[in-house]
C-alpha cells in the first residue's frame, strides 16, 4: 500500500468511528480540504468506500479517430469558427477541442492577415513589371550600385492599440487605464529615403494641408533628397525608387529624374501595389508608428520629434539586413504570379 493510500485508510478509520474532522486533521495530519472532501466521497458511497484510489479514465475523447475526424470537419468548413463554438456542439468541453486541434491536428491560431485588394489586371501589370525589375537587378548599369528606396506615410496624433496584443494585467477591470482618442486627430505627411547600406535621411515633413503635386515633390527631391542621396553616395552609381503616386509617376517628375539622377526606376518598371517590396513599408514605417503612436501627442510637433527622434537612432544593421530582402521579395511576386505573397 502506498503512503497515499495509507493516510485515505487512515481518514476513512477515523470516519467510521464518527471522529470529527478537526479530530482526524489532528491524528493524521492531512489538511481540513483533504479529511472534507474524503468524507463527502465517503457519505456518497453510503459508508462503502475504500482507501485505493479509483483509476483515473484516460480521457479517450480527444485521441479517438472519429472524434479528432469530427473536429477536423468542424474547423475545416469554417476556419474563423471558435473552439467555444466547435465545443458546444460536440458536448465536449473547449479545452479538449482545443487540444485536439492543436496536438492531434497540428493547427495553430493566427490572426487574419490584411492585404490590398488587387484585381486580375492589376496582378497582371504587378507580376510583368516585377519581372522588368528583376532583370534591371540582374543587369545593372554598374557594379554594385547604392540602391535608395523611398516612400511617404501619414502619421496622427492618436496612440494607436491593438486589441488582441494591447493588455493590462490587474485584478479590477475598472483599473484598466482608456486609451483616448480625438475626434478629428491632427495628421502629418513624412518622406522618408533610405539606402540599401542602412543610411536614413532625416525624415522631410511636408506641410500641413499642402497638396503634393509635381512641382512640389521636384522642390523637394531638389532641395533635400537628391543632395542628401548624392553625400551619401560620395561619387558611387546609385538609383533611386520610389512608388506610382501621382506626383512621382507625373511626366515632369520622371523627366527631372532623367536629369538629375544616375539611374531611377521608372513608373513602367516598379510595381503598383507593392508595399509588400519597399522596405520602408515593410520595415521602417512600422518601427516608427509601434514608437511614435505608443502614447498620444498633444500636439504635431511633438510627433514630428518623436519620428525625427526614431529615425535618427534607427540601427543601420537592422535597415540594411531589410533592404537585402528586397530581391527576394520581387522574385516573390513572380512566383506568385503577382499576387501578394505573405
């Protein structure tokens, strides 16, 4: 007999000489939940109980094939129906779908993905100029060119919160602190360049209300980034991107560019709705507003300095290491027939 089973022999003795519980805590040593809840199994037996233990039944509804079938069924008609859901239909408890679908399924939950919508031209027009793109890397016009990548964001003054992600550990739902908002958040449009060697300009901020046109954006190409581009580069073969907005893709843009810089890529060679290929978008951009929208800003310039701030102390390495994926993103594309691809 085991130690274990001694001492529920020993309870059950006392029980059966009508012993009190404080009595049988007393003599045996076990604790008061343990004597009370003996002697509730002991009452419910009618005074038949004995000290083994019953065996535990393995739980079979979770390792039975027809079972595991039926749960499988379940998900795969609908992959967005909760385990809740799945379980109450079942007659089994959530935590056994859920073990089930993770163990014996191998599922696991992800969160759904957000993607541009994209039409059957638009795939087309995105996988032909993917593949110009990929030649233009595979050919270039020099060696080892310096490769800056551009692109614009809008940021508010709001603190942004992600719901599944953003939690508050406390005992009271009532201390949980409000995120608030404004009715009508302040916005600020930035152009940010970086290189593929990790250099990052000092974010350009555009004025509040100004619509970018044309001549606006050549002012600015000519005042900061070329000049920017061209001390970074210090003599080097470098080409310049930047997206199909109407103002970079405008006949007066492209012709400035033809002038002014080594080699860009034209609006018929980069393609449309790629934030999936810039690594301002799939990098920079996100550093940024996880920091700047972590808490709220009174006021513009106070976001305006928390984005300067992040972009000036943004690790090279980091830059560089997500601008090297940029070609493997475009071949991507190609393989995905110009659908997105993550």
């Amino acid at each position: 007999m085991s130690a274990q089973e001694e001492g529920r022999a020993a309870i059950l003795a006392g029980l059966r000489a009508g012993k009190t519980v404080k009595e049988i805590v007393d003599f045996t040593g076990a604790s008061e939940r343990t004597v009370f809840r003996i002697k509730k199994a002991f009452k419910e037996s009618d005074g038949t109980m004995t000290s083994a233990r019953k065996k535990q039944r393995r739980r079979s509804d979770a390792k039975d094939d027809t079972f595991v079938r039926k749960v499988k069924k379940a998900v795969d008609a609908d992959p967005g129906r909760s385990m809740r859901s799945i379980a109450a239909d079942l007659g089994v408890h959530e935590k056994t779908v859920r073990r089930t679908v993770t163990e014996q399924l191998g599922y696991t939950s992800f969160a759904l993905r957000r993607g541009q919508f994209m039409t059957a031209a638009t795939k087309e027009r995105r996988l032909a100029k993917a593949k110009r793109l990929l030649s233009r890397l595979k050919h270039p016009k020099a060696a080892n060119p310096l490769i800056f990548f551009s692109d614009e964001k809008n940021f508010n003054q709001d603190q942004k919160v992600n719901r599944q992600n953003d939690r508050w550990l406390c005992a009271d739902s009532a201390n949980v602190p409000r995120v608030m908002s404004t009715k009508f958040p302040a916005h600020i449009m930035v152009l940010g360049v970086v290189s593929s060697e990790g250099h990052v300009m000092p974010p350009h901020f555009f004025e509040k209300g100004l619509k970018v046109t044309a001549d606006v954006y050549i002012d600015v190409l000519e005042r900061v980034v070329v000049p920017w581009m061209r001390a970074v580069a210090n003599g080097r073969h470098f080409i310049f991107q930047q997206d199909s907005a109407p103002a970079h893709a405008a006949k007066k843009t492209q012709e400035w560019l033809k002038k002014n810089v080594p080699e860009f890529w034209e609006k018929d060679v980069w393609p449309p709705s790629s934030p999936d290929c810039n690594p301002l978008d799939y990098f920079v951009w996100g550093v940024c507003e996880r920091d700047v929208n972590r808490r709220p800003h009174n006021t513009i310039a106070s976001v305006k300095s928390k984005i300067a701030q992040i972009m000036g102390e943004m690790d090279p390495d980091a830059v560089r290491r997500a601008c090297s994926k940029f070609r493997a993103r475009i071949e991507a594309v190609i393989k995905n027939a110009g659908d997105f691809f993550e």
